[in-house]
C-alpha cells in the first residue's frame, strides 16, 4: 500500500512506511516516487542514465530527476529510512527542484532561520537540541533552502537525530525508535512545521559554520571573505560528489550574500547549555 508523506517541502509518495514521520493527505500530483525493491533484484543493467548511489551495505539508491523517481535496493527498511533524507534527496532536489540540502541544522530566531552547519560529530544536533529550549527547532543534520528569493527552508521532519547519552531520563518518551548508527529519534517539544509554509518567517538568516575549542563560552566572527563562504558553502552542500559543477556554481552564486559566520563552542556540554543562556546571535 502506497503512503504519502510531505518531505522537504515536496508530496513523496513511498511503497514502505516511514515510522517518524506523519503521513500526508495529498491534494495535488506527487512529486516524487520512492519504491523500495528487495536487494536480489538489483543488477548492472538497471543503471542506464540514473544517478546511482551505492552505500557499500546492501543500499544502493537509483536516482531518475527527469521521471521523478528514486528506486532503492535494500532488504532493511531502517537503512533506507536512516539514509534517504541525506544525499538520495539531496541530489534529486539540486537537480529537479532548484533547491539545495545543507548538512546542518536549524532554530527561528526573531523570524529567520539560523543554521548551524559543519563537519559530522562536531555538534550541530548537541546545539540545536539545546537551543530548542529557547527558540523554535526547525530541523535537524539536513535543511533545505530554496535558491530562489527569498530562501525559504525546510527540514525533513520535527526530529533530531541524538546521542541517547545526551537525553535526559525524562526526555526519553519523547524519542521514537534509533537509526542505523544508534542515534534516538528526539523530538522536541518546541518543533514547528515549517515544510508547507510560504511565510516570510521561513527565509533563510544566517548561517554559523561550528567548530569546538576548550574556552568556556561561545564565540561568533562574521566571514567577511565572498570566496571563503562559497567554499563553506559548498563543501556542506549534501550531495555535491554527486551533482553538476554547474548545481554547485548556482548554488553557492545564490546564497553568497547570506550573512555567515564561524562559530565556535565549547567542548562541554554543561558550559555549551550555560553560555547559551546569555548569548545573543545579533538579531
């Protein structure tokens, strides 16, 4: 039985069910197939023009911007479900949708999406997870943004994909299920939807590029430098080993007038929630 799901914005309809996500009640064409075949089926003269990602696992994702469509062959749905939001999406919505995905993750603030964007464990889910007490959470580790003006994101889903040693014994109802590097699905209680709205309060503000040191507050210092944010930029564009040159080229040429920063943030997460309380991000 075929579901519908609204995924970065976008109708999806898949032939599995996707547990951490709600379904959705389509009232217009879908915009993209996602059917899942068992890993036996999969053989070399399936490629023909399709994008073809290949996870090493028994997943291997064939991607078809033109008919709209991504055929996955795996026998464990939870690989699938830990794995398609990331680059399968990424490199359809480059292609077809004049979007990008950027690997990080986002809070409003004072009605613009921040996000926090930077290398794997270097704390972007920890932060925003910790931000979500203070500010709206509007998505985590993927964040699409439409290149088009004004940018108007969107994240996959209300949850945040979390280390269970970070979640309090209290917070534990609040996680449905693990992925497949046994992160818990959290959701907070201050996620907004945001995958269907067009409202100005959805635009893209700013974007912090994170780094960890030992200090024991946050520190931010805008990146002046236009080629120096492009290349940020694209190398947090999710999928970019995949896409044209000419995906990346648009991309980074639409979104180089986006203030960015570095920013840095304490190794200890006690210091990282205390400094948090009396840090202004300059709205």
């Amino acid at each position: 039985m075929n579901k519908y799901y609204m995924i970065y914005g976008i109708i999806t309809r898949t032939n599995f069910q996707i547990d951490i996500l709600t379904e959705y009640n389509p009232s217009s064409e879908v915009d993209l197939d996602i059917c899942v075949h068992s890993f036996s089926e999969y053989n070399e003269s399936l490629k023909n023009d399709k994008i073809i990602i290949d996870f090493h696992f028994n997943l291997v994702y064939l991607i078809d911007p033109l008919q709209k469509n991504i055929t996955v062959f795996s026998d464990d749905i939870n690989k699938v479900v830990s794995s398609v939001f990331n680059i399968p999406f990424g490199v359809f919505l480059a292609i077809s949708k004049e979007c990008v995905l950027i690997h990080g993750s986002a809070v409003l603030i004072n009605d613009k999406i921040c996000i926090f964007s930077g290398n794997k464990k270097v704390g972007k889910s920890t932060l925003t997870y910790l931000m979500s007490s203070y500010y709206p959470f509007v998505g985590d580790d993927t964040i699409c943004v439409s290149l088009a003006c004004p940018h108007l994101c969107c994240s996959s889903g209300s949850f945040i994909r979390i280390d269970k040693s970070i979640l309090d014994h209290r917070e534990l109802s609040q996680t449905k299920g693990y992925n497949i590097s046994g992160k818990a699905y959290f959701f907070p209680d201050s996620a907004i939807d945001l995958m269907a709205s067009n409202k100005s309060s959805t635009t893209l503000g700013r974007i912090f590029y994170l780094d960890r040191h030992d200090s024991e507050k946050i520190e931010t210092k805008e990146i002046g430098s236009k080629i120096k944010k492009q290349i940020l930029l694209a190398n947090n564009i999710i999928g970019n080993e995949y896409l044209p040159f000419e995906c990346i080229n648009n991309a980074v040429n639409a979104l180089s007038h986006i203030h960015a920063f570095k920013m840095t943030i304490p190794n200890s997460i006690p210091l990282l929630k205390q400094s948090l309380e009396s840090f202004s991000f300059g709205y």
